[in-house]
C-alpha cells in the first residue's frame, strides 16, 4: 500500500535513509536554497523529484541537487539508454548503454621507452 509521510524531521530514519517502496515523505520549505540544502544534506544520492509548473525552477533545482537522476514533474520514467546510478553512498557508477560500456571497462595504459 503507499505509505504518505508528513511533516516529520529531517533528522528521522525516513528523511535519511533510502526506502525501497511504495513512500513518499513531504514536509514544507520556505525558499529553493533551504530545500536543496536540506535535500543533499544525506549521505545517499540515488534520484530526486521536482514538481514545478516553471521549468525554470525544475532546471535549477535540478542542477543542484546532489543525485544521480532527477525527473522532472514525472517519477520512474525510464529508458535503457539514458544514464542511471547515484553518488554519494548510493552506488558507484552508472549504467545505460554507454555508461555501461565504460564502467565494465578496466583501461590500461602501456608506456614503452623505444631505444634507437
């Protein structure tokens, strides 16, 4: 069943931990700055939502927030192709096509001193 939790501390379990599952925590703000101070005060950066009716506003927030993928007045939409992972404490790495190629990729390099 999804679970709406409000008005709760950012300091608690559900504000500071991942959920895996069907929740979702909203709790007021009063500016941009104090949101994105607050958003990437955790450990984890998996993804993230913004729900705007300027995009102005989703772009900027977006730029800011320390996670992997954030979608834009949407959630869970998903290509194959297109980038995912997150920082911080939530993962290493990105998969996606070219993502993918690159972080299954051990490069070496050989350097040989040629006598003449």
């Amino acid at each position: 069943m999804p679970t709406v939790i409000t008005n709760i501390a950012d300091v608690s379990d559900c504000m500071q931990e991942e959920i895996f599952g069907p929740v979702v925590c909203i709790v007021p703000f009063e500016t941009e700055e104090e949101v994105i101070i607050r958003a990437n005060s955790v450990k984890y950066g998996l993804c993230a939502s913004v729900w705007s009716e300027n995009l102005a506003v989703t772009h900027r927030v977006a730029q800011q927030l320390e996670v992997g993928t954030v979608w834009c007045n949407c959630w869970l939409i998903r290509d194959l192709n297109m980038p995912f992972g997150g920082i911080k404490a939530s993962g290493v790495g990105f998969e996606g096509l070219k993502e993918s190629f690159e972080f299954y990729t051990n490069s070496k390099c050989i350097c040989v001193k040629i006598y003449e």
